[in-house]
C-alpha cells in the first residue's frame, strides 16, 4: 500500500485553492478597474467626433471662399483631422496648374469643428 504525505496532500490542496482564490481576487480587484476605465475611454472618444469643413479660396478682391466636400469629413480626433485637412489641401492645390493658383491667388481653409455625438 502506498502512503500519502501529507505534506504534498496539503501543498496541492493548497496550491489549487490559493490559485483559484488569487485568480478571484485579481478579477474582483482589478478587473472592474479596467474595464470601467477602458469603456470610458471608449465612450468618451466615441461621443466625440470632429468634422472638416474646407473651403477654397481666391486671394482676388472680392471673390469669397466656397465651401467644397471633402472625400473624408468625419475624424475620432482631432489631430487626425487636421492630418487630412492639410494634406488634402497640399494635394488639392498641387492639383491645379500652377498658371491657376498664380492667376487665382489660389488658397484653402479649413477647420476642424468638434461635435458631440450620442
């Protein structure tokens, strides 16, 4: 017959419980914590969206800016929106013939304009 310490009875006893009781604490202590922080990370950057408004312009006395539609006009971030707004500009303006931007005074403008979303 073979006998059982009771030492190694006890250490894996031990060993699974204190496992599965650190294991419930870590989830019930930290968990809650990051998820609460994460979601409201989240939301936070969800409800917020920034929208480019572009227009172009002639540097001509009395001509006015015209507002023009952007391929993207939506953004999570405002630093993303201002990437695209200037280089969507640079794109744009290098897209006319260099004769037109020079005849025309030829310039964009653009602004990023927070707006809550729900």
């Amino acid at each position: 017959m073979m006998r059982l310490s009771l030492s190694i009875l006890v250490y894996v006893s031990l060993d699974k419980d204190t496992f599965l009781y650190l294991l419930m604490s870590v989830i019930y202590y930290i968990l809650p914590f990051i998820v609460t922080h994460n979601i409201g990370y989240y939301l936070k950057k969800s409800m917020t969206k920034f929208i480019l408004i572009m227009f172009i312009c002639s540097g001509i006395t009395g001509n006015k800016c015209k507002l023009m539609p952007t391929p993207v006009s939506q953004f999570n971030t405002y630093h993303e929106c201002v990437y695209y707004g200037y280089d969507h500009s640079s794109e744009l303006i290098k897209g006319f013939s260099p004769d037109f931007v020079d005849t025309y005074k030829t310039f964009t403008a653009f602004n990023c304009t927070e707006q809550k979303t729900i």
